[in-house]
C-alpha cells in the first residue's frame, strides 16, 4: 500500500506513506515515518512491525512517545 495509508481499528490508528501488508497472517510492515495515535497517546517512529495476528506493534527506529494525562 503506498501514499497517506491509514490502519484504523476501534483502539486507534496509523498513518504512513509505504506498508507491505499479509492480510492472511494479519501482519504489517513498515520502513516509513509513521503516527500512532490512540486516546490518550501519539506514538511518532520510523516504521513499526504488527505481528502475531496483528495483537501486536513494535515500533521501529527513534520513536516518539507523546501521553496526554490529567492532573
């Protein structure tokens, strides 16, 4: 998938420029610099990895992790 692509569940959302993407194994892949948002937090990286039935990311490269909290 490639320009503006926008991964989108119920929990949050990733949006970047380039993703290669199993939908059979529920995997995603990419090398580009990417947003991660979800309620409260903004993930910025360098790519991120979805993995094991898409249950989970590692994000890739120098991240950025933004936390929006009440005091």
């Amino acid at each position: 998938l490639k320009n503006n692509v926008l991964f989108k569940s119920e929990k949050f959302s990733i949006q970047t420029d380039k993703v290669t993407f199993n939908r059979k194994n529920q995997t995603a892949t990419s090398k580009t610099k990417s947003i991660f948002i979800s309620q409260k937090t903004k993930i910025y990286s360098e790519g991120f990895d979805i993995y094991d039935n898409g249950k989970k990311i590692k994000f890739l490269g120098n991240s950025v992790i933004l936390i929006k909290w009440k005091l």
